[in-house]
C-alpha cells in the first residue's frame, strides 16, 4: 500500500508535536532516558505502519500511549525470558578452543536439519523464544512446534553423540 503525501505529513507534524511528551512517558515507564528513547522509537515505528488508520481516530495521543505501553511491557518480557548471566557464573576463559569446536560441530548438526525443524530450533533455543511466539513467527501451530523441536532435537543428539564417538 502506497502512502499520501498528506498521511506522511501529518504523521510529521504529529511526531514533531508529540515526540517529547511521548520520551516523558517512556521514561516514566522505564526510569532511564536510553530505554525511553528505544522504547519511543520503537512505538513511532509502529504507530507509523498504522498511521493512515490511526490519524482518523478522535484520540491518537491515547492510541500512541498505548502502544508505548505494550512496547515497554514487551520489551521487559523479552529481558524476563533471557535474564543476564551473573559474572560470577560465567565460564573460564581457558576453555574457548573447546567451546569453538563444540559450537562448530552444534552448527554443523543444526545445517543438517530440514528447514522447518532447523527454524524451530533456532527461534526457541538459540533466540529464546517461547512456543507460541515462534508458533506466531513461523505462522504454524503451537503442536507443529513442538513436534518440530522435539524431531530435531532428537536429530541433533543422535548426530552430535554419533559425531563423539567417531
């Protein structure tokens, strides 16, 4: 869908207006001023793919807000779902080189998988994911999922302990 000049323009004027007191409230939401500005930036992008429905709407202030919100309520449940690893639980240096032959030979087995079950594996294991959110990505079903991980979680094991033992 191609975009008016008149749509870009007032979604212009309407970020040009409203972009400070939308920083205000992500910083009242968040606490920092960093966030706040990945947290607006974030929610512009999106009030812009929906900006030729959004500008017909008596209150787009509110419609802004809410969007800021369920950004910041997403973005703290993607930090929930991969906390930090405290320095203290961090691995020794010392061993990188087996660290690199493990990664090569996980990558090796997961280039091996059929694309669906090497998606799944990725989405949910390597970028954390939940099973409904990579069910969303993939547009399949929560069961699809599952049964894809589980098949190549299966596939790696087998490929990865075959790899050991030869």
């Amino acid at each position: 869908m191609r975009r008016s000049a008149e749509h870009e323009a007032s979604y212009v004027e309407y970020v040009t207006a409203r972009q400070a007191h939308l920083r205000r409230i992500a910083h009242a939401l968040c606490g920092d001023w960093h966030l706040a500005d990945d947290l607006v930036q974030v929610a512009l992008t999106k009030l812009y793919v929906a900006w030729p429905r959004v500008a017909a709407m008596n209150n787009v202030d509110a419609y802004a807000r809410r969007v800021l919100v369920s950004t910041n309520i997403d973005h703290h449940r993607r930090r929930a779902a991969r906390p930090e690893t405290p320095t203290e639980v961090l691995p020794d240096p010392g061993s990188h080189d087996r660290d690199v032959g493990e990664r090569d030979q996980l990558v090796a087995a997961l280039q091996q998988l059929p694309e669906m079950q090497r998606k799944t594996v990725v989405l949910r294991h390597v970028l954390g994911l939940s099973v409904e959110e990579t069910a969303y990505e993939l547009d399949i079903s929560v069961g699809t999922v599952k049964s894809h991980t589980s098949r190549a979680r299966s596939a790696m094991r087998l490929a990865l302990t075959s790899d050991t033992r030869g």
